[in-house]
C-alpha cells in the first residue's frame, strides 16, 4: 500500500514519524475521513471547508501545493497506486503542526498526510441499543466543530460502550444535554420534524450532518435532554459510513435521506 506524505507518494513501508512530531507528542492537529464510493469522492466542498476551518482555529498555514485541488488529485492518484479505484474506500486526510516548542509552539507550518484504506459501501444498519456515556462531557469552542487529533473523550466513550455491550455511547455536553455519539452525529424524528443537537452542545459539525441540515425537510437544532429520546418515533447516528438505527425503520429515513442527496 501507498500514502501521500507532503505531496510526495510513497509506499507504507517507507514512512516513519519522528519522535518530535506533534501530531504524536500533543494531539496538535486535525483530520478528516472521506468516504469513496461509485467512483465519487463524496461530499468533497464540505470535507475542505471544515478543514479550512479547523485549520484557521488551530492556527496552521496551509502547505503551498496543498489546494482543494491538489489534494482531489492526490486522492484519486493514491486510490489507483492502491488499486482501490471502483470500489468503497475509507480515505483520511491528517494535517498537523510542524515540530518546535512545547505546548507552545515554534511555528504555524504544517505537515499532511494522505491514506486510503478498502472500505464499506454506505448503509443502513439496525442496532439494538444506546448508552449514556457518564464520564466525560463536551463543550463548544473554537474547535469543537472539527475533528481534532484530540479524541480521548470518544476513545472513552467508545470503551463504556463495549464494557455496556451497546450499540454506541451518547456523549453529553457540560449542562446534560444530548451532543453525539462516539464517531457520529444523533438524530431523532417526532410527529414528522427532525431533530439533532445544536453545535453549541460541543458536538462535531459532521459531514452528513451538513447534508441533512440543507434537505429542505424540517430539522431542528438545539439543546435537548436525554429524556427526549424516550418519546421519540426515529433514532439515529449518521456518519460518512452509513446510518446507524436505533428506533424506527429504513422506510422512515428514506426521505430525509433522499432529500439530503444521501445514496444508499
């Protein structure tokens, strides 16, 4: 297998991160995951903008030879070095801050990295049961919305679910209010609206998160309690792999997700 490293297309094999990097040493950076499927890079304009976005809130200049552009043909040159071209892929996008300093840092450069994976198709999956992750809350800030190398409290929370035997974990924010689940964000449906937690519970601005917000179809935002989900008709955590559901059934979501542009 092959990555991009700066630009460069390399094997695996020939990668080595140093011992001052501060992807490693601090969690100082960001990434995204990009999901390849049908010969489409999917949802590409908003996988760019949250990381220009989380960029510009970590304060990292961005590499010149790094556009939109050249990271879309880089994309499509790796999946063909890796033999991946014509079927579902699971591609990550890290950048983070070149080495110097401690917590404070020498410098706003940064490094990327580019790898692709074989993935699976986008579906709809059932499951049985979610949790409340009890241990560690989520608060807004400047980078709360982005995908930081930071993902301790999902790591945890990932963990609670296994030791429960759940389907996923529900992180809550500061005050108790529903935020989003370990790799994906919560939905629910009552009495025909849609209904997900605003970014100010801490949550990540999700790619498909984004697509269901434009539909056009009634979904609200905003802070809820726990309790909401009791007397809710749907449950649901989307993420660019698929749909995951908790309560209700497919025939529920097909229309926000056909109004979303979502194909499964």
């Amino acid at each position: 297998m092959y990555l991009v490293y700066n630009s460069d297309i390399v094997p695996e094999t020939g990668f080595v991160a140093s011992s001052h990097n501060r992807a490693f040493q601090y969690g100082d950076g960001l990434f995204e995951t990009i999901r390849y499927e049908q010969n489409t890079v999917w949802f590409w304009p908003d996988h760019m903008a949250r990381l220009s976005e989380g960029m510009q809130a970590l304060h990292l200049n961005r590499p010149a030879g790094m556009t939109a552009e050249a990271l879309y043909a880089a994309v499509l040159q790796l999946l063909g070095a890796n033999r991946l071209t014509g079927q579902p892929a699971r591609i990550k996008l890290q950048v983070w801050r070149q080495p110097g300093g401690l917590y404070t840092p020498a410098t706003c450069d940064a490094d990327w990295l580019l790898t692709a994976r074989p993935g699976a198709a986008f579906a709809v999956t059932v499951k049985q049961r979610l949790c409340l992750f009890p241990d560690i809350r989520l608060s807004h800030s400047t980078i709360s919305a982005c995908k930081t190398l930071n993902a301790l409290p999902y790591v945890l929370a990932g963990h609670y679910r296994q030791q429960q035997g759940a389907g996923d974990a529900v992180l809550l924010d500061t005050a108790g209010h529903l935020a989003e689940c370990v790799a994906s964000n919560l939905f629910w449906g009552k009495n025909g609206t849609w209904y997900t937690p605003s970014l100010q519970s801490g949550c990540i601005n999700g790619i498909i998160r984004r697509q269901l917000l434009r539909s056009g179809m009634p979904v609200l935002e905003g802070l809820f309690l726990p309790d909401v989900l009791q007397d809710a008709d749907v449950i649901f955590c989307a993420n660019v792999a698929g749909i995951q559901l908790y309560k209700g059934t497919a025939p529920d979501i097909m229309p926000l997700l056909t109004r979303a542009g979502i194909v499964v």
